[in-house]
C-alpha cells in the first residue's frame, strides 16, 4: 500500500472533511474511491475548462500589446477622472 500527501487550504480540508462525513465516510475512503475511478476509467470524473483569459493567442496578444505600448505605438493619454 502506497501513501499520497496533497496539501490544501485549511477551509477546503475542513469542507471535504464535513462532505465526507455527511455522506458516511472519511476523506481517506473518498480519496481512494477517487483515485480508484481515474485509474479504472483512465479519465477525470468531472470537466475541466481552460479559461480562454490565459490561452495562448490571448497571451500573445497581451504581450504584443504591452510592446506596443512600450514602444509608444497605438496607445493615447487620457485624462484621470478626479
């Protein structure tokens, strides 16, 4: 038997830890359950999706942009509103 350590914020811990028990169990049967359904089915059981924000082309974009700026190219002073 192998052993796993994950760290995570306290809030979190205290929430699986209060799920867990209110479903009957304890986080450690939870987790294994867990860990046993990825390996079984070779999947995440739940989506996950990348926030187009930090895509790529979105990044790419920002840093041309920030040059642009930084060169002083298609960018106009404003005036603070007070």
């Amino acid at each position: 038997m192998a052993t796993i350590s994950v760290r995570i914020d306290d809030a979190t811990k205290v929430q699986l830890d209060n799920f867990c028990r209110d479903v009957g169990s304890n986080t450690s049967t939870i987790m294994k359950m867990f860990a046993t359904k990825v390996a079984r089915e070779q999947r995440l059981p739940f989506t996950i999706e990348i926030d187009p924000f930090y895509s790529h082309e979105n990044m790419e974009e920002l840093k041309r942009r920030a040059k642009n700026m930084d060169d002083g190219r298609h960018c106009h002073e404003h005036d603070l509103i007070p």
